[in-house]
C-alpha cells in the first residue's frame, strides 16, 4: 500500500495547482463520499457555496455529474485553480 501512496504523491506533484494546499484538500473532499459527484462531495466537504463549485466545474470544462474516479490529477489542478 505505501508504494502506491509514493507513486500517488510523486504523480500529484507534476499535475499541482497554484495553490498545492487546495489542490490536495480537494482531493480529499472528492473522494471523501462514495457514489457522490465531483460537485456535492467538493461543495459539503470543503464548505464552499455549491454554485462556486459549479462555476469552478464549468470553467474547467469537467461535467456537473462527474464522479471523482472518472477524473485525472489535471483535471483536480483545473478546479483548484478555478475555485
């Protein structure tokens, strides 16, 4: 398990945002609740008004439905970049 952990953070750091601190919390948020979107586990997990979360998705041409599982790490360092 901890190989993969390494391979998770050496791939992160390649794809990180702007704001490392964020893009990793958001994350953390994504993945926090199963069979959730992208957009209610980031609003409720990281409490930030639903309609920013929206924003950030479409700003970052990711669908409103999209679960976590279905993103790559570009597509986390887009959002955290919008948001």
């Amino acid at each position: 398990m901890l190989p993969v952990v390494f391979f998770f953070f050496f791939l992160a750091l390649f794809h990180c945002s702007k704001d490392e601190k964020l893009f990793f919390a958001l994350i953390k948020a994504a993945f926090s609740q199963r069979r959730k979107t992208v957009l209610n586990s980031i609003s409720s997990g990281m409490g930030v008004a639903k309609a920013d979360v929206e924003r950030a998705l479409a700003d970052s041409g990711i669908s409103l439905t999209a679960r976590a599982e279905q993103l790559e790490l570009s597509d986390f360092a887009k959002i955290a970049d919008n948001l």
